[in-house]
C-alpha cells in the first residue's frame, strides 16, 4: 500500500519561509520521481517542482530562486524549501510518487501565506 504523508504546512507572514516533507512508504522510492503540485481556493491543480531518481530538478516559473527540491533516498522523504513566500503561494500542497505505471497523492498540506 503507497502512502505519502505531508508535513510541515501553516501559516507564515510575508517574506519568511516554510519546509514541507513528504514520507513516502509502500514504492521504491530512490527509482521514482517526485513533485509538489500545489492548488488555490478556485483554480486549478498546478505543477510546483519535481526532481527526478537522479537528482534532476526542474521548477514552475513563479517558484524559480524561491522554492527548493530535494530528496533524501535513505529517509524516503522528498522535501520542498519555500523561501520569500508571498501571498499567492498560499495554496494546498500535495506530493506526488510519480510511477511509469500510474501517480500517486498524498493528502496534501495547507500554506497559507499573510500579507
């Protein structure tokens, strides 16, 4: 059974920083991709960052200089720096296993960010 658990979401001001983990269990978790996907009141589902099993990262424009991936294969955790977060990066943000047979979420982890 896959289960992916977030961590470390809340409330922050303007300008300060959060670390969200994700600990992956039920996959092969050092083969697999993973990414942040992140989803505001209202809008759609939106790509955040995503590293690959080799390190690879790769970041939505909006998050690029701010937002660090980074994984650590002997915890199977997967891990998103936030840094200088402003208003509109409040959102619910979900980690994602991303398997040649199918995705799998976690249950996602509430940022919201006060002006």
């Amino acid at each position: 059974q896959v289960q992916l658990v977030e961590s470390g979401g809340g409330l922050v001001q303007t300008g300060g920083s959060l670390r969200l983990s994700c600990a992956a269990s039920g996959i092969i978790f050092s083969k697999n991709a993973m990414a942040w996907y992140r989803q505001a009141p209202g809008k759609q589902r939106d790509l955040v960052a995503i590293i690959t099993s080799g390190g690879s990262t790769n970041y939505a424009d909006s998050v690029k200089g701010r937002f660090t991936i980074s994984r650590d294969n002997a915890k199977n955790t997967v891990y998103l720096q936030m840094n200088s977060l402003k208003p509109e990066d409040t959102a619910v943000y979900y980690c994602v296993a991303l398997l040649t047979t199918r995705n799998y979420w976690g249950q996602g982890t509430q940022v919201t960010v006060s002006s």
